[in-house]
C-alpha cells in the first residue's frame, strides 16, 4: 500500500517532468519556414511592419520568415490564402478594413472575422494624414472644407480600396463636414497614393509610412491629422478635430493572426516574441518614426477588440449611408 508521503514525491516529480517537457515540447515549433502573408500591395502600413519584424523573429526563432504581399479585393484575397494555410506556419498581418470594415460594406464575404481566424496579437495603430494636391488652392481644414462646398461633387479623394479604413475616414470627414466628395477606390495604398502625386484626385487620407516620402519632398501638402492628439513626430500639422472638424477620429490598426484552428502552443510562441520585440527599444523608435504606435496585446485582448471594432465601424458605415455591395 503506498504511503501518502511516496505518492507527494511521485507527484512531485511528475510535475518536475512536466515542466521539463512543455518547453521542449514548445521548441519542436517552427519546423519550416514562418510567413506572413500581407493583403495589400507593397510600400502601406502593414508592409512595413511585417518587414521589421521578420527579420528580428527570424534572429529569436532561428528560422527564416518571409513576407509575401497578396494583394486584391480589399484584403480578401490575402484573407482567404490564410485560410486555406494549414500548415501552422503561416500568419496574417492585416490592418482594421479587411477584419472590421468589409463585414459591412461586401454582401458576399468568403470569411468570418471572428470565426475563420486565430487572433494572435495586435501590433500598432496608425494615424492617418489627410493630404491634397500642392496645387489645391487650400492651406488647412476650415479652407478645405470650404472649397469642397463650393465644388460640390467635383472633390475626389482616393483610398486603397471600398471599405478601407481610409476609405471611411473620407466618408466621416464628408458626412461631419457637411460636404460632398467623390470617393475612387484603388487597388492598395500606394497606388492611392500615386493617384494624388499625378493630380487624378483632389486628396487622400493615408497612413504615414506610404506618403511621408513625398510629404519631406514637399510633392504632397498635409492639412491634418486623424488623431485626437497631435503626433509627436509631426508636431506641425494639427489633428483635423481641432482644425475644423470638431470630435472626428479616424485611424487604422495591424494586427497578426493566424488561420483557424491554430494550436495554442504556436499562438503563444508568437505572441511571446511578437510581444518582446515591439518592445525593442530599435523596433518602437523605428514605428514611431512613421507615427505608428506599438499596441502589443494578448490574443483574448486581441479578439475582444477585433468585436468591438466590428460594432463601431459598422456604425459608421450606416452613418455614411454605404449600400453592400
């Protein structure tokens, strides 16, 4: 018959074991390759993000990770080759539109947020800049607005596609305005962008790191600021808010998710080293440079934000009155 004391020892030592094995049985991931799939062209926000982490998490994991830009359809395309990734190695790293927006503005959606992904963490948020022709005959918000007025219909401002957090920053400036402007959707943010530089649109809201290039050679002029707050690294340009559209707020988010299904192991390595490095003082001092601010969270903190913002851009969509399509 054991004793008790015999039977506390074996426990012990169980426990011992067990916490001997769990790590190593961690280590045995990654096996492959990791990828992280971008659903937007090259030179955004989310390409940028994903290219200053990968090599940091390759140096952590010792194991290469490669980014590739699928983009098309307003993150959709990306969106759905994560999906069919089974191979425990593949993640997303996808800004608010394509999780949040497209929920409300496409009638036929091959996924569902909440459902068809693993959230893993968020990483940044970024402001947008609302930009316009040099040529524009405007030199802030309240003259903006009161060109636009004066041009009803006639003001066009560009965006990375329907549905796009940019897309609805344009939509909540006209509807809080009280202007009318036409909205020409492209197919990724730099293009967006390049429209502006050839003069085809009067303006754009874009995220930082796709239109600082041209705002420093003077090719752009910048009126605003989708914060509430000014950014530091732009301490010039006002927030739009206090420029003439009182309370508007508008900005967009990355985040890296995985497939559904996604071992937990695997869910919290990379939250772990995602975690540590937009920690790095390198890493965050290189964000902020683009005005982007380093939001590292847990994966429950991640899904709970991923619904709330669901509920909020959903409102604004109905706000601005965009149909389905």
């Amino acid at each position: 018959m054991f004793n008790r004391q015999w039977v506390l020892k074996l426990f012990s030592a169980f426990l011992l074991l067990g916490s001997m094995v769990l790590p190593a049985n961690a280590q045995d991931w990654p096996t492959k390759p990791i990828k992280f799939i971008v659903p937007f062209e090259p030179g955004g926000g989310m390409d940028y993000i994903a290219r200053l982490l990968a090599p940091k998490l390759s140096e952590q994991l010792k194991q290469t990770v490669v980014v590739e830009n699928r983009a098309g359809a307003n993150g959709m395309v990306g969106l759905r080759a994560l999906m069919a990734s089974t191979d425990g190695h593949t993640f997303g790293v996808v800004s608010a539109g394509p999780l949040v927006v497209n929920p409300h503005v496409y009638l036929k959606l091959a996924y569902e947020t909440m459902t068809d992904f693993t959230p893993v963490t968020n990483l940044a948020n970024f402001p947008l800049l609302l930009a316009v022709q040099p040529g524009l005959p405007v030199k802030d918000v309240k003259e903006l607005i009161a060109y636009a007025k004066s041009k009803s219909g006639q003001v066009s401002y560009s965006s990375p596609g329907i549905g796009n957090t940019n897309h609805l920053a344009g939509e909540l400036f006209a509807s809080m305005a009280s202007v009318q402007m036409l909205h020409i959707p492209y197919k990724g943010s730099a293009p967006a962008v390049s429209s502006l530089l050839s003069n085809d649109v009067s303006l754009t809201f874009s995220s930082i790191p796709t239109i600082l290039p041209h705002v420093k050679s003077g090719r752009v002029k910048v009126l605003g600021v989708g914060n509430l707050q000014r950014i530091p690294f732009l301490p010039e340009i006002p927030t739009i808010a206090e420029a003439g559209v009182t309370g508007y707020e508008a900005f967009t988010w990355g985040c890296l998710i995985g497939p559904a299904g996604m071992p937990s192991n695997v869910v919290q390595i990379m939250n772990r080293h995602i975690t540590d490095i937009l920690r790095q003082k390198d890493v965050a001092e290189r964000l902020l440079s683009q005005g982007a601010v380093p939001t590292p969270s847990t994966p429950e903190e991640l899904a709970a934000y991923m619904s709330s913002e669901i509920k909020k851009w959903g409102g604004i969509v109905k706000m601005a009155n965009i149909k389905p399509e």
